[in-house]
C-alpha cells in the first residue's frame, strides 16, 4: 500500500526544453502528489503544452529530471511513459474523426496488449463515466459535438486505466455550460482517487477543480500554492481580469509576466467571505474601542461641527478610554444634519470626498451625507456581507427594483452584488413590464425591493401566470416596515419564496448595515462597523436587552461623515442570546415602526406595526391597510381602520370580518376603531414606500 509513502507521484526538478535554439521552459520544479489535483495555469504560449510533452517523452528535456513513482524517466519514450502508467489527453482533442466512438475508446488501450474481455470491461467503465458517449458508441467521433469529443478524448485516456492522467486544456473552445460538464467529470476522477495534471488557461475552472496549482509564464513558475487561496488572491484577480495598466501597477507586472492574458471566466467565489476576522465578542469589542476612539479624535479634529459640539459636553477624544465612555458622549440627531445642510458632519477635506447621497426630506431640507472612496469600500464590503448571510453566491442573479440616482438604494444594492460576483440586473423600481420580462427571460434568482413593491410584483407574476415560469428564490427587501401578512402573501404568490429584510439609511451609509439570517427571526448586524445602543427615546437612557427602544448608532470607521450617537428615530430592540444560524454577530429585532410614527391615540401609544401584527392573525384578511385619525367636534380622537378582505374572501363575511377586527383590537391595544372592510384590491399599490397613517387631527395651521 502506498498510504505511507509520503514521495510525490511525480517530481519534476529544474526541467528545461529547447526547441532547436529557442527555449521553451526554464527550469521548472513541481510535484504531483498521489490521488491530487494539480493545475498547470498559463496564458497561450507560457509552456505547459511544452511541460506535458517532455513527461510523455514526447519533447525530450535539454536538462533537469523527472521522475514517476521514485523512479527516473527523464527522455523515456512515449510507449515507455504509456506503459508506466501516464496518458495524455491532449488538446485540440487529436481525434481519429471517421472511426466511431467505440474504436477510438479503443486505441486508448491498443498499446496495452489487453485481453478482449478486459477491453469490455473497460469500455463499460468508460460509458458509465461519460453516459452520453454509450448512446453514441457507433456514430462517427466526427460528427460529434466539441463537448463530447472532449468526452471521447477523456475516455481514451482513461481506457489505459492511468497513474498519471495528463489533461492538456479540457475546455478549449467548449460553451460554459460544456465546460461545466467537463469540469464536473474532472471532479468526479479527483474523487475516484484519479492523480490528475491539468493544464488550463481557464485560471477560475482550474483553480476550482484542483488543489493546488503552478502558474506558468513564459516558461517558468511564476506562483504557486493552495488553489483556494490562490483563487482569492487580489493581485491574481486582477491578472485573470486583465486589468494592467499605468494605475495599476500590480496588474502590470503579472501582465508583463505573461499572465493577464489567461482565459477570462468569473472565477469561483462561493468560498470567499465577507465575514469579520474575529471569532470571539472580546475581539469585536476591542474593535470596537479601538474604533471609537479613532472616530471622536477623527470627528473632533476634521470637523468644526463635532469639534464645538464636544465641546460644549466638555469632552476631548482623550476622555475616551472603554466602550462605557460612549455614555458620555452628546447626541447628534436629524436637526444636525439640516442645520449643517449641505455637508453636514463633514470631517475630511473635499478632495476626499468621492461622492454624496441624500434622502427624500418629507419635512425641510433634506439629508445629504457626503462619502470619501474608504466609505464606499466599506459599505461594498458589508453589503456584500449582508448577500452572503442570505446565502446569495456569485451564481445568482439578482434584480434590483430599488431606486438608482441621488439615493443610497439603488447604488448600495448593486455595488454589493458587484462585490460579492453575482449578476446584478439593475432595472430600477416600478416598470413592473420590465421586471416581469426578466424574471422570466433572465431566470432572476434574488430581487431586491421595497415590501410594496414586493407584493406588487407578487400579485403581478400571480395575475400574468407566470410564476411556473420564473426562477426566483429569495426577496431582499428594505427601507419600510412589512407586516407578517404581507410577507406570507408574497412568499405565497411567488410559490414559496424566501424573504430577508434589510435595514438601512442614508446616515448610516445606506441600505445594508445588516440583514435577517437564514433563521429567519432577527436582524443581525454589523458592530465591527457601528456601535447600536437601544435607548428609551424620552429619557435617552440605556434599556436593558430585550427591550424595545430608539436605536441609536455610533459609527467606527466612517470618515468623510462620521455618527457619534446619532439618534435614527427608529424603534428596536437588542436580541440578546446567541443565534441559532451560528453567527457572532449581535442581532436585533425588525424594526417595529419610527418614534415619528407611533401615534397616540387617546393616550395610548400605538406603533402601525402592532396593527400590522393584529391584523395578520385574523384570517380572510388582505395584507394592506390605512389608519385614518380624526377628531370630532367634541375634541375626541377617533381611528378609522380600513383593510382589505383577502383574495376570493366572500363579500358575505364583511359584517363579521369587522367584527373581529374591532374585538382583537379592543382586547390587545385597549382602543377601540371604527372599521371598514373593503374589497380585495381597492387600496392603493405603490412601488415605493405606502402610506399606511394618515393622521389629520392636528389643525392648528402652521405659522
Ligand atoms: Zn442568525
């Protein structure tokens, strides 16, 4: 048994090949261990084909040594390298095109001298591997595709039951989805403990496919390593996407090594994370003081505002010393930002500012944050982050319904796919036309978007029949509070999609500061990169976890706007415990509703999201709603609740629909509204945010 024989299968030491005066390889070292896969990456002409001929013995080496097994075969024939055990598949296929599939299996064996039988026995080995050529076996190879010569040629080799299998460029002017075929073959031999060289100017499949990898250029080993890691390597990233130039200075060196010039293809990035570093909530809060401390010196020298701000608290960015001198400092809040208006809170020089967002002011002036390019780098890597946790990986598709523009919406949501190696469809909110031809035509497998434009499309795809037609797998959606109805109808109408809600806003980057797992009952969020505190929003002190509260943030590592206790108006609660998806990262609740929106209603504090709650356990119900307040003469608050019957609900169950309603509100918030059932449908849709409060019991004009 060979389990303790550590020896490479194949060493090859310092080999050079010259060809007449021209030199082909320049000393080059590798080694092939038992059972691997090893891929040989170059651009056209860097010698791997070079490389695979002097082991067949088919271009003798000009020196160095190679050796099969602890034994030396530099220069042996090509029947000698045969008989030892090594075949080659070489590239461009080399097919007899007028014998059949069956005779070319054949010939892989014809050197052999193999019993009858045993060619049987081989043939059928081979057909099980590769199951399309056994419907071929008596059709010319000739008039096969390049995806099944491919096949015939693998099989061919594989006939002489190989040691070594020496596969020179398996997917050379095959379609991807041939390629992948290939490919998956490739990774089946690996696992049959098949010892496989593959040589491969596809770097992203070779990689993949492989264990560790040689990167050739111009005849000589340029790289080597683990295949995983190589595969995450940015500088070779760039090189596989041949991005050298005068900025690039790094691409430029590998390009002039002959390596920018390998076969573009998205390289496999499912094993890339996003994820922090650190495993332990010790190393997250010694980032977090770290980035404290760094944000209120930064904030307190770049800043005018920030700088009379502390002042006035008498604080100095050497008072920070823990994470509890966070209490001590001042809060920022929206008047902030207005009263700074039009680069409030800005801490760098304007040359360092790359970009600005802003969002729709319903009242006043509205925000606008301005970003240097480290801002937008750490949101890409977060949002991209906020992708992964979803479980989206660079083979989906993801169509973005969200507003492109001065928001943060679109250009968040679509840089993060970038980043991630998805398929971004940026479409844009409402064009439900558009979005509908995609889905279809373009087998979109994520769609990003506000809750009602959610249920718009839900209730489209469900209307035009084409939800048997359309691929999609998850919602991401954003920017507004959704009942649990309304998530259960769109899942429904999709046919059972999955929905993850994303928090964000403009102060705080934008969308995607954090996300719902796979688990499907919190938000977790980033607190390498903002610290969230939950306070009560009339006192302004700390609530204990679990309670619900204002969130209120402090970023770590913003620099053009930094947030120092930034009060968002929205309400929340810290989940305390880990989670049971297994990820470090503290979480809190969906947001429940703003401090803005909870209205009082005679006395009582009621957030929309409570209705929200009601409403969705009473079945026969519709997912949208309207609260309309008033006041009669006599000064007293009345609610009007007008809902919606649920699809195909009978108008016969109004009377009793209203009932239930009135009877769960009067039991679970203690008020008592008045309630009007209308038919399925009648309540305005919207692509955007809907308006689900109208509260006109405020008169006094404004002066
Ligand atoms: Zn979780």
């Amino acid at each position: 048994m060979n389990q303790h024989n550590i020896e490479p299968l194949l060493k090859i030491s310092n080999l050079t090949v010259h060809y007449g005066a021209a030199q082909a390889l320049f000393g080059v070292s590798l080694a092939v261990g038992r059972g691997e896969t090893v891929a040989l990456v170059g651009a056209n002409g860097a010698g791997k084909s070079s490389l695979l001929k002097a082991i067949m013995g088919l271009a003798p080496p000009s020196g160095g040594s190679i050796v099969l097994d602890g034994e030396e075969v530099t220069g042996s024939t090509p029947a000698a390298m045969a008989a030892r055990g090594v075949a080659l598949c070489p590239e461009g296929r080399e097919m007899f095109g007028d014998l059949t599939v069956k005779e070319n299996l054949e010939l892989g064996v014809l050197a052999l001298k193999v019993g009858r039988g045993e060619v049987q026995s081989r043939l059928d080995e081979v057909f099980t591997r590769f199951p399309k050529l056994k419907e071929r076996s008596k059709q010319r190879t000739a008039t096969l595709s390049g995806g099944e010569q491919q096949m015939v040629a693998m099989g061919r080799a594989l006939m002489a039951r190989p040691r070594l299998l020496l596969l020179d460029e398996p997917s050379l002017g095959l379609a991807p989805l041939i390629t992948d075929e290939i490919f998956e073959i490739i990774k089946q031999l690996t696992r049959a403990g098949v010892t496989i060289l593959l040589v491969e100017q596809n770097a992203a499949r070779a990689l993949t496919a492989s264990r560790s990898a040689y990167l050739l250029a111009n005849g000589q080993i340029v790289g080597q390593g683990l295949s995983d890691k190589l595969l995450l390597d940015p500088e070779l990233r760039r090189a596989f996407l041949g991005a050298g130039s005068g900025d690039n200075p790094a691409a430029s060196r590998l390009g002039a090594a002959g390596l920018t010039n390998i076969r573009l293809e998205k390289p496999d990035m499912r094993k890339q994370t996003f994820m922090p570093p650190f495993k332990t909530t010790d190393e997250l809060l010694a980032q977090q003081l770290q980035g404290l401390k760094w944000t209120v010196r930064h904030a307190y020298e770049g800043s005018g505002f920030y700088r009379a701000h502390l002042d006035a608290a008498g604080i100095t960015p050497e008072d920070i010393r823990s994470l509890d001198d966070l209490r001590r400092l001042p809060f920022t809040t929206a008047d902030d930002l207005r009263d700074g208006y039009p680069f409030p809170f800005r801490a760098v020089p304007f040359e360092q500012i790359v970009r600005i967002h802003a969002s729709s002011g319903t009242t006043g002036k509205r925000k606008i944050l301005c970003y240097t390019q480290k801002d937008v780098d750490d949101w890409r890597h977060f949002f991209a982050r906020a992708y992964e946790m979803a479980g989206v990986t660079p083979l989906d598709r993801v169509q973005i319904a969200v507003g492109y523009g001065v928001w943060t919406a679109g250009a968040g949501f679509q840089a993060g796919v970038e980043k991630l190696g998805a398929l971004a469809v940026p479409v844009g909110p409402g064009n439900v036309d558009l979005h509908c031809e995609f889905l279809v035509d373009l087998q979109s497998t994520v769609l990003c978007c506000t809750a009602s434009m959610g249920l718009l499309m839900a209730e489209e795809v469900h209307k035009r029949g084409i939800a048997d037609k359309i691929n999609l797998k998850k919602i991401i959606y954003g920017s507004e509070r959704s009942s649990v109805s309304m998530r259960r109808k769109i899942s429904e109408l999709f046919g059972g999609v999955e929905l993850f809600d994303i928090p964000g806003m403009t102060e705080l980057y934008g969308p995607g500061t954090g996300i719902e797992c796979p688990d499907h009952d919190c938000i977790h969020y980033w607190a390498d990169y903002y610290i969230l505190e939950i306070l009560d929003p009339e006192t302004l002190q700390p609530l204990p976890d679990g309670e619900w509260g204002e969130m209120v943030v402090t970023t770590l590592s913003k620099e053009a706007a930094p947030l120092i206790r930034y009060r968002t108006r929205d309400i929340t609660r810290i989940i305390p415990g880990p989670c049971t998806c297994g990820s470090i990262l503290p979480r809190h609740s969906r947001l429940r509703g703003r401090t803005d929106d909870m209205f009082k209603f005679r006395a009582v504090n009621i957030y929309p999201s409570s209705i929200d709650k009601i409403l969705s356990e009473v079945p026969g119900l519709g997912s949208e709603y309207q609260i309309h307040l008033t006041r009669d003469d006599r000064e007293r608050d009345h609610m009007l609740l007008k809902v919606e019957r649920g699809e195909g609900v009978e108008p016969g169950r109004t009377d009793e629909l209203g009932r239930e309603i009135i009877y769960t509100i009067k039991h679970k918030l203690l008020v008592t509204p008045e309630v009007e059932v209308v038919e399925y449908g009648a309540l305005p849709r919207t692509d955007r945010k809907s308006k689900r409060v109208f509260d006109s019991r405020i008169t006094d004009s404004v002066v």
